[in-house]
C-alpha cells in the first residue's frame, strides 16, 4: 500500500510542472515574442494534455493503493465490513477509468470511485473505530 502511494506522489508532483509550463506559455514575457499566438495557444493546449495523461497514469496507484487498504479495513473489525468492500470496489474503478482514458474512451466512474472513499472518511470523522475492540487487540499484541 505504501509502494502505491510512493509511487503515485512523485508521478502527481512532477505532472504539475505541465501546468506550470502552461502559465510561462501564456505569461507574455519577452523571451516568448518568436512565437505566433497561435503557437503559444498549441503548445499550451499541448501541455493541458498531457497534465491530463499524467493524473490518468498517477491515478492507476492512487486505485491501486485502495485495494490493500479495503482489505484491511474488511479484516480488521474496527470498522464496517460494508467500508472494505466500497474501498476495493473503489480501486477497480480507478484503474478501469484510466486504462479506458489510454485507450480512448472517456468515461467516468466516479460513482464507483468515490464512494468507498468518502463514505470512509465520514465514518472516522464521526463514528471513529471501535475502541473496546481496539484495545482488546492491542492488549492481546
């Protein structure tokens, strides 16, 4: 889970100088006079692009790490069984979603992606885990 996440924050970063690249196209400074408006136009559409092939390679780890994570949410009996499973179902929706983005086709799987995640998040910021169980777990480590 941890390889997935050190994997994807370095590709999420480095993918952010695409948009950097976009505002010094655009900024109108000096240096950038030999090009046309219509080059400037194109290359930062160009740089658009490939942000948006960047977050779609980031976002295959970014699914990927939900599957180990679901699972330990399942098995550990601090939280929902229901959490686990969204959370899993979660990363096949990532990693569907950018596989069909390489392939050409834009869909959107938000609806199963998101779910599990905030569903998640809600749950440990109101309901927290179950502390007798917790620390039953821990007294018996």
């Amino acid at each position: 889970m941890v390889i997935f996440m050190l994997v994807a924050a370095p590709i999420a970063m480095l993918n952010e100088l695409n948009q950097i690249a976009v505002l010094q196209l655009l900024s109108g400074a000096d240096y950038l006079k030999v090009f046309s408006v219509e080059q400037l136009q194109a290359g930062a559409y160009l740089f658009l692009r490939l942000h948006a092939q960047g977050l779609n390679i980031a976002q295959i780890f970014w699914g990927l790490w939900l599957f180990p994570m679901g699972y330990l949410v399942f098995k550990s009996g601090f939280l929902p069984k229901i959490l686990g499973i969204l959370l899993m179902i979660g990363c096949f929706g990532y990693v569907i979603q950018s596989i069909a983005a390489f392939l050409g086709t834009n869909i959107s799987l938000i609806f199963l992606t998101s779910w599990g995640e905030l569903l998640f998040l809600a749950w440990l910021l109101i309901k927290g885990v179950k502390v007798a169980e917790w620390e039953q777990a821990a007294g018996s480590a």
